[in-house]
C-alpha cells in the first residue's frame, strides 16, 4: 500500500506524527527533512508542516540518522554508488536525495557524508495522461520522433512514462511495440534491484541507472528497440548517442529543461538537431501543468499541429 511504503521510510517519530495526520499521499510529491527544521510535506498547490501539539516538529540529528537507516537497509555503505549521484531509490519507484559533506577524489566525486538534509520524492504514476497527446504522436503504424520541453517539476517525466507504456502496451488499433527506456535517474521506471516499480509497459526493457550516452547504444545493440525513450537530454555525448539512435532507424522520445522551444535553441546541440528535423514532435508543458498536461504541440519546423 503507498501510503504504508511511505510511512515506513521514516524514523519513529515522523513516523508516528504521519499516522496521527493522515495525509493524502496521491497529492504528496515531496517531504523534506532537514535537522533542525520542520518536516515539510510539499504539494502542487504549496507546502505544509508535520506538527506536534500546534507547533512545528523540528527534525532531530538522530530522526535523520533512523531514516537513513531505513532508506539505505542498514548499509549506506551499499548504497555508495547511488549517493555519489546525491540520491537512493528505495522500493516503491521513490527517491531519496541527500546533501550533506561531499567527499571528492581527485575531483570526482566519491561519496557523501554528514548528511542533514533528506528529500523523499514520491513516484507518481497518472495512466492515461498521454491520451491527449498520443495521435499527434502517432502517424498510421509509425511514433514520432518527440521532444518534450518544460521547467523541473511540471510533468515531462509523468508525461514520457505513460507514453511508453502506452506505446509497448498497445491497443486494438495499434499492436505494441519494444520500447527500450535508459533510466539513468531511476525516475521514470522507479527499478527496485532491477524490477521497474512503475507501469512502463510490458515491452520495455529498462536499463537503469545507465548514462543515457553508453545506454542508447547498448540498448540498439542487444535489444533491438523500435524505440528508445531517455529523460533529459544535455549532454553532448548524449547528443552524438542521438545521432546513432535515428540513423539505425529507432525512434526517439526525449525530455528536455527548458521553457519552450525557443529556450533550449539556445543551446547549440538542440540548434543542430532542429536544423536536421530530427524531432517531428515537440510537446511543452507549462509551469501550471504538474501533472503532464500539455501546453503546446509543435511539428519538426516549430509550427502548432
């Protein structure tokens, strides 16, 4: 039950003072835990405390330690490959961000400790939010290739899982096809050693964890995908890996920050991909639009659909 996932990633306290304040998890995206602050529950609409008889309950050093604990299964040790990107994913398709004393070796970083501030990220699931955008998407038998723009937080990740999931499960008009998904956050697939938490079809094959660059082309090589979808393209490898997936005949699906087309023109890579027509598709969505809502769908030459 999400609502218990939930609950059972805190120490005893905040454990306790959710149970006493029963909270609807579904509108849930964040609850922040910084030591000597208050619990903060983050909404779509604003933020909320945890409180304790009327007033704000303040984090304790040993709340945060008994969460890590629980996070981490007892061995942050376990977990170092993930904390050296600043985050753990945790059963459930959620995700814990972590800042804290960054320990560097020879300029890369190896590890972070002393941590006093944890972010749960709550995995949310909204099926059937790509209906709307899914016949632009498809032409007779064949995907586009699509770029979807929009500012941190406004559902572009909510948006791209449930267009793979609707494109490798299928329908009646339209017979699925193999989706190969490089999860390099862990947000989209939410994997939990290995088996995606979330809904991503039952096409898809998930690589999790991968730089987007190296999981593109050992995706095309192993798993013969008729589409390869990324979250967040910005890279410049990533860009090249780009170029290898359309000339070997996949079809792309991409996230990328920005808030429109003409925002992330300014950076040359896209520029290039846009003067190619690589994209047919893109899709923006606005700083209202959390929940995968579509703002504007523009074909390959910038031009409303």
């Amino acid at each position: 039950m999400r609502a218990e996932q939930v609950k059972n990633l805190f120490a005893g306290n905040i454990r306790k003072l959710l149970l006493e304040a029963p909270r609807d998890y579904e509108r849930i995206y964040e609850i922040r835990l910084r030591v000597g602050r208050p619990v903060f529950l983050c909404y779509d609409s604003g933020e909320k405390f945890l409180r304790t008889k009327d007033v704000p309950y303040l984090v304790t050093r040993q709340d945060l330690k008994e969460t890590l604990e629980y996070i981490s299964g007892y061995s942050l040790y376990a977990c170092e490959d993930e904390l050296r990107q600043g985050y753990i994913s945790v059963q459930g398709g959620h995700r814990v961000g972590v800042t804290g004393k960054v320990i560097l070796d020879r300029g890369n970083i190896r590890s972070i400790k002393y941590i006093s501030c944890i972010n749960v990220r709550l995995a949310h699931q909204i099926l059937g939010c790509a209906d709307a955008v899914m016949p632009f998407i498809r032409k007779k038998e064949k995907i586009c290739h699509t770029l979807l723009i929009s500012p941190p937080g406004c559902g572009k990740t909510t948006l791209l899982r449930d267009i793979v999931r609707q494109i490798s499960n299928g329908n009646e008009k339209f017979p699925g096809m193999t989706v190969g998904l490089v999860d390099e956050r862990g947000e989209l697939a939410g994997c939990y050693q290995g088996v995606p938490q979330n809904d991503v079809g039952m096409r898809t094959d998930v690589l999790d964890g991968c730089p987007k660059a190296e999981g593109m082309q050992l995706l095309i090589r192993s798993m013969s995908p008729a589409v390869v979808a990324v979250d967040e393209l910005g890279k410049e490898e990533d860009f090249r890996a780009v170029e290898s997936v359309i000339h070997c005949g996949c079809t792309l699906l991409a996230t990328a920050h920005g808030n429109s087309l003409e925002d992330i023109m300014e950076q040359p890579f896209f520029q290039k991909l846009k003067n190619m027509q690589v994209f047919e598709r893109y899709i923006i969505l606005g700083r209202q639009n959390r929940n995968g809502r579509t703002v504007h769908i523009l074909d390959g030459k910038g031009k409303p659909c």
